[in-house]
C-alpha cells in the first residue's frame, strides 16, 4: 500500500512579476524528514535540482531537501512509500525557474535509481545496485562498493572511485569525459571515446569476471587500478 508523506512548505508572498509563471507565490524553504519504514529501494525523480546520497551504516532513510522557486512552475515535491520503495521526487509543471537539491542519507546495500533532468548528481559510500540518468548535470561517485552500476548522463562527465570489484559497470557520457578508478586487475572493457583510452594498472581480457563499459563518444576515458 503507498504511504503518502505530506510536508508542509513555507511559502512567501511576492508580487507579480512580469514572465509566464512568474507571478504571486515563491518558495525558498527547506525541508528534513525521517523514514523509518523498510525500504530495500529508492527512486529519485527530478526535473531540476543537484541530488546527492550518502551511504552508511545506520537504520532510516533521512529525506532532506531545499527548494527555491515559482508556486506557477511547481507541480509537486514530495516523497512516498510504496511497498519497499521509497519514491522521492519534484516535478515542474511550468517554465519558470523552480528547484530542489535532494540531500538523502540511506543505509548500506540499499538500492538506487534516479532520473535528473537538470543538476549534479554526487554518491557517497553506496554499496547497492545504482541506475541511473541526467540530462545536464556532473555525476560524481566516492568510496562506491556498487556490484552493479548503469549511468547515463546527456550533457556533462562523469567521475566514479570503487573501492570493491563490481561485476558490471556501465556508463555513457554523451558529451562529457569519464575518469574511474577501481582495483587493479583485468577486465572485460568496451570502451569507445574520442581518443584513445587511457589505462594505469587495468587491464583488457574477455575472459575476466568483471565488465567496463565505457562510452564518451566526444570525450575521454581514464581508467586506473588502485591496490585492494
């Protein structure tokens, strides 16, 4: 059964401004909730906003957010239970400017996907399967322990830092570069780049247990292998 979490916002009253949205009512509020329900997977939808998580070990997911913008432009901020799933999400509704940063802290081996229309993305420590994609925005990935992880970015490079061998890493950067950093070893690689890739202490080898794939069509790619 869906849980629906109300938060209330702190709205501030303006006059009207010239521009299609643009009128009577603008947020710049903040927000911090705690979900104790069990959640084994959590969804972030965004049409605008940075998101960043941050993974350890604890109990509850912490849900936090800034949203700055026009009441015209915003068609809902919120976040909701769903069985297992934890369904966060700001969606606009017109043209004007209106966003949210997302701050969640989550515990180990929990699940992520995320849709980012317009922000960086930043994962700290998260050790679940992460899918995920951004339309303009860096994405960045500390201390990560994910066995599984598939980003696409449209506009913008990518930089990730595993400390655990995953089984599958794939990731696509349309215009932007991607730099990784994982332990030293073989792997099996598809990379496909502007120029050629460059590798420090990883190497290519189809029979490996662990595959890279890696495309930045107009950009770069820097793989190194780092000491288990």
């Amino acid at each position: 059964m869906r849980t629906r979490l109300p938060i209330a916002l702190a709205l501030l009253s303006l006059p009207a401004l010239v521009g299609a949205g643009t009128c009577g009512i603008i947020y710049d509020t903040s927000q911090l909730q705690l979900v104790l329900d069990p959640v084994e997977v959590v969804d972030v939808e965004s049409d605008a906003g940075a998101l960043e998580v941050y993974a350890f070990d604890r109990n509850g997911i912490v849900v936090s957010y800034h949203l700055v913008g026009f009441d015209a432009s915003l068609k809902d901020v919120d976040y909701a239970v769903d069985g297992d799933q934890l369904d966060v999400f700001m969606l606009k509704g017109g043209p004007a400017d209106v966003t949210a940063d997302f701050y969640l802290e989550t515990p180990l081996a929990t699940d992520l996907t995320f849709r980012v229309d317009d922000g960086p993305v930043k994962l700290t420590g998260v050790s679940g399967s992460v899918s995920g994609t951004v339309g303009a925005g860096d994405v960045e990935g500390v201390r990560l322990s994910t066995p599984d992880l598939d980003v696409e970015v449209a506009s913008g490079s990518v930089t990730l830092e595993l400390v655990a061998r995953p089984v599958r890493v794939r990731v696509t950067a349309d215009a932007g570069d991607i730099t990784l950093t994982a332990p030293s070893g073989a792997y099996r690689c598809e990379l496909d780049a502007a120029e050629k890739p460059v590798l420090k202490d990883i190497t290519c080898d189809d029979a490996a247990d662990a595959e890279l794939v890696l495309a930045a069509p107009t950009g770069e790619i820097h793989l190194e292998g780092t000491a288990p």
